[in-house]
C-alpha cells in the first residue's frame, strides 16, 4: 500500500500547486479531480490530461486514478474518450459512482439498470484501452455497502471493474466493520478513499439517523485506521490509500495533518508499502 490524495482535497489549488504539496506532504501518487473546470476540465479532456501528464512528467509524479462524474447513460465513444484521457495521465483506474438512491425507487431496477451499461458499454471500451472502472462505496447510492457493491460488479470481469472501499461513507451510512467489507469485496478490491468521520451535533441530518456526522482529521474521527489497515494488509491488498478529505480546513492543513498520520500507521505494517503501481501493471 501507498498513499495518494484526491485533488478535489485540494480544490483551490492548481494543478502545479496540487504536485508540489503532493511531493511536500510525502504522497506517492494523485488521484485526478475531472469535472467541468477541474483539475482534469472535462469541457476539454484530452489538452486538459496532457497538460497534467506533462506536469506530472517534469515532477516525477504519478497518477493512481482519474475521477470523473458519469451518468451512467455515456456511450463507448464517450467512454474511449474518458479512458483515454486516463492513459493520456498513466491512471490505471477510472472512479465511477452508483446512481443516488431516491426514496420512491426500487433499487434493484437501477442496479440491472448500471449492471446493463456496464456489460454493454463499459467492459468493451475498457478492454480496448485497458483500464478498469471501479465503483465506489458511497453513502444514499445504490452502492451504500460492501454487498451492495459486489451485486452490482460479482460476475464480470475483475481486471476491468473493480470496487472502491470507503470507510467513512461506510460510517456515514451505519457502519460496516473492515473485516467484513474486505472480505465481501473480495478480489474487486482495487482502491480505499480515506477521510474522518464521526457524529456530531450540528450539520445534515441523513434520512432515518438522528444525529449528523462530521468530517476532519483522521486522528479525530470514529474511524479505526489501524484496524482498517490490518484488514487490508491481511487480504494482500496492494492499491492506495487516497485521502479524500473534503472537509472545511485549509488545504495544505489537511495533507500536514492526515498523511503523517497514515504513514505512520503504514510503517507499523512491514511489506504494506510494496508499490502497487507496480502490481497493477503486472497484472496487465
């Protein structure tokens, strides 16, 4: 395991500024923000990615993902677009969310409906470029848990979708203990998004809870990350950690904070460092 941090931590920051705290804080990788004027622009994708590969070059830095916003309808020239815009940056794995759960909804009909575009959409034009698109665990999506997210994905073909971990979305959500979300994930496991979370008195309310959570320092929230750390460790997990910290603090104050806290706890973890950019591209 290795440490990154997702750009969107970062908003205010440029794309430059963006490496060099990366580089500053110790990261070993960026996972890239892609919107409509983020870091990556969607509104122009390939200049936008070959600006950053060129960026990322010149520094010695590495991209772990590329993180865009789908609606889950995208056709595969679309999608080759998107794809290759990570290859353009040298991310080997692409973020894609579940739908949001509306109350009136029935969620099986809109898991067929994203298992659907992904056989028939997502799968040949992942092959064709040879990336993988992975699901992430999320709070009021349809992907809310670890069993939830292995019936949307448990089938096809593991090097192509994958699954990203979430503790704090877990949290958000109720709670679902690491042990047993790695071991429903099983071999989709392909990436951990890192934040703090714990209840709180003041903020949202989440439909059918009491009380509201909060996000900040890792050190501060209710989340173990020595426990979810073992976890992973024990079931030879080999991705990053990103730190996907989105709460209020200043953004240099979040990597000052959270990646020394993460690196010490990888150190008392002998062999959790092993590269996994590397064990990615061994297996493609």
């Amino acid at each position: 395991m290795k440490l990154s941090v997702y750009s969107l931590s970062l908003k205010d920051k440029s794309p430059v500024q963006v490496v060099e705290l990366a580089e500053k804080y110790g990261c070993d990788a960026i996972e890239w923000w892609c919107r409509e004027n983020g870091h990556v622009d969607r509104a122009n994708l390939e200049q936008s990615a070959r600006e950053i590969s060129a960026l990322m070059k010149k520094t010695g830095a590495e991209a772990c993902a590329l993180s865009p916003y789908f609606k889950y309808s995208e056709p595969k020239d679309e999608l080759r677009r998107i794809f290759g815009a990570a290859r353009i940056i040298g991310a080997g794995l692409v973020r894609c969310h579940s739908y949001a759960y509306p109350v009136d909804a029935a969620v099986q009909d809109l898991i067929e409906k994203q298992r659907k575009w992904l056989e028939q959409e997502v799968i040949p034009a992942a092959d064709e470029l040879e990336v993988k698109l992975v699901i992430e665990q999320h709070m009021n999506h349809i992907c809310c848990t670890p069993n939830a997210c292995r019936e949307l994905v448990d089938g096809l073909p593991a090097n192509r979708v994958g699954i990203i971990y979430d503790p704090g979305n877990s949290l958000a959500e109720g709670y679902t203990s690491p042990e047993y979300a790695v071991s429903v994930f099983g071999g989709y496991l392909s990436h951990v998004h890192v934040k703090s979370c714990r209840p709180t008195t003041e903020g949202y309310i989440q439909r059918g809870r009491k009380y509201p959570v909060q996000w900040g320092k890792l050190a501060e929230g209710d989340l173990d990350w020595e426990q979810i750390v073992a976890a992973l460790k024990k079931a030879n997990y080999r991705g990053y950690l990103s730190l996907e910290a989105l709460d209020s603090r200043e953004s240099e104050q979040k990597l000052k904070d959270d990646i020394p806290f993460l690196q010490n706890i990888l150190r008392a973890f002998p062999g959790a460092s092993e590269n996994p950019m590397q064990a990615w591209r061994n297996i493609n």
